[in-house]
C-alpha cells in the first residue's frame, strides 16, 4: 500500500505489533507501482508483514501523498491486503 514511500531516500521507522515500520521494506512493491505489473511474492510478502504500520504511514505528513494512492490500493488488493481504516 504504502508503495511508493519505498523511493524515499530518508527514513522513517515505527515499532508496531513487533514489527519494523520502515517503508524502505516495501521496495520490492515498486515495479507493480510503477508500472501495470502484478506485484511479486515478495511485495505482497512485505506488504503483509507491514501491514500493522500502515496508519502510521498515512498519518505521517510526508508519506501520506504516498500511501493514500489508488495505486496503492490496487497493489495491495492484488496482495489480498486491505487497505486500513485509520
């Protein structure tokens, strides 16, 4: 979901339900982003381990034009992830 909050070179980490938020995890999703792709194993593997980050994702100012995408949405529907309900 949080796709393209990958291409940030900064980094941004919260510790959620013993998970490592950091949105860099979720590079292997930015092919499926970027193009009309479907998104690897391996993204949709990321995307469910960071799926407890994601609010925090959408509430943080600088990842929120990121994560609140419909491209996003459509990656992790194709991943079977929900988008949240923050």
């Amino acid at each position: 979901m949080v796709v393209a909050a990958a291409a940030f070179s900064g980094e941004t980490l919260w510790a959620e339900a013993a998970v490592t938020c950091n949105p860099i995890e979720l590079s292997p999703c930015l092919a499926a982003v970027m193009s009309s792709t479907p998104p690897s194993e391996t993204c949709c593997s990321r995307l469910r381990e960071q799926t407890p980050c994601f609010c925090g994702y959408l509430n943080d100012p600088s990842l929120r034009q990121f994560a609140d995408n419909p491209i996003i949405r459509t990656v992790g529907n194709a991943c079977g992830v929900a988008y949240p309900q923050c």
